[in-house]
C-alpha cells in the first residue's frame, strides 16, 4: 500500500478483441472508470485492459488488472471490468393453461384503458341530445 498517495479515478479502456464475440457473444464493459491509489507522480493517464483473451462466460474483475508500481485498485477485487456474455432473444415466457411454459414475444401491459373508455362513452351519451 502506498505510503502517500493520491487517490485517482482513472478511466479504462478494452485493447483487443475477445474471441468470444467471434463466437455469438458480446462484450460489456460494465466499468469504464477505476479508483485507484498510488504517488501523485505514477497516476495512469488510462488503464489498457487486453480482452484478446475472453470467451463467452469470461471476465476480468479488478483484482485482475496489472497496476505498476505501487499503485493498487480501491475497489473491491471481484468487481467485473469487461465480459463477453451470450447474446439471446428477448422473449417472455408465459404460463400455459397446463402449466407449460410458451414462449413468446414481450408485449406491454395496458392499464386503466377500459375504465378510460367506460367514462369517454358515458360522456358521450350525457352529451346527446
């Protein structure tokens, strides 16, 4: 740990390209600045993370990173940095009459459309002649 330091947030960025998302997945970064501690004079104008290496289901947390010097990260060594995560359909499953589940696509739910229109039509039949 450094005796006198700075603390520092430095931004990160992903060099390379995982070979997971040749193979259906993505990548996310879901951390694109981290804290760091270390001598004024050492602090990192940014953090290159090399992800040539990630499949799908791969990561790289905090307590992955290769900090120079006496420079260390603040935040909790299992936070996740990039990942590449598979790539799926948006679909809700809904219950069956007999307990299957069927798929299907996300549609919203309306509320209050029914009580809406039940008050306009006895609007308009108040104002008839």
């Amino acid at each position: 740990m450094p005796t006198s330091g700075s603390r520092s947030k430095c931004p990160s960025n992903c060099v390379g390209k995982a070979p997971g998302t040749n193979s259906g997945g993505q990548l996310e970064q879901p951390l694109h600045t981290i804290r760091i501690n270390c001598s004024a004079v050492e602090v990192p104008e940014r953090l290159m993370i090399r992800i040539n290496h990630l499949e799908i289901g791969d990561s790289i947390t905090v307590a992955d990173l290769e900090l120079e010097g006496d420079a260390e990260a603040t935040l909790d060594p299992t936070t996740i940095i990039a990942r590449v995560v598979e790539i799926r359909e948006e679909f809700d499953d809904e219950i069956g009459e007999e307990g299957e589940l069927e798929a299907g696509l996300i549609e919203p739910e309306v509320i209050g459309r029914a009580a809406d229109d039940k008050r306009r039509r006895r609007r308009r039949r108040e104002t008839r002649p």
